[in-house]
C-alpha cells in the first residue's frame, strides 16, 4: 500500500482552469511548492500525493 498525503489546493486554481489539462498545469505549478511531494490525482479540493524518498 502506497502512503498518500493531502495537500489543500487553493481555491483560484479551480477559478482559473477551462479545463482539466488546465488544472492539472496549474496543480502541478503549484506542487512545485512541495518539492518532496509527487503529485498523484486531484480529489476534493486536495492534492493527493505521495512522498518521495519514504520507503514503507
């Protein structure tokens, strides 16, 4: 099983976006915030994501 971890997403990137090739631009340019996070799927306002360099 893969950890996950939850990162709140602002609100203005769901403003922004046209579309889902948008939002996932703009998630990913603000994951850049977590530079030990990879971005897996956005899932109710969060960014879900698993922690590099973690081994369970």
């Amino acid at each position: 099983m893969i950890d996950t971890y939850k990162v709140l997403l602002p609100k203005r990137i769901f403003e922004q976006a046209k579309n889902d090739k948008d939002l996932r631009g703009y998630i990913l340019n603000y994951m850049q915030r977590y530079p030990h996070y990879v971005f897996l799927y956005e899932e109710n306002g969060f960014a879900i994501c698993e922690r590099k360099g973690v081994k369970s």
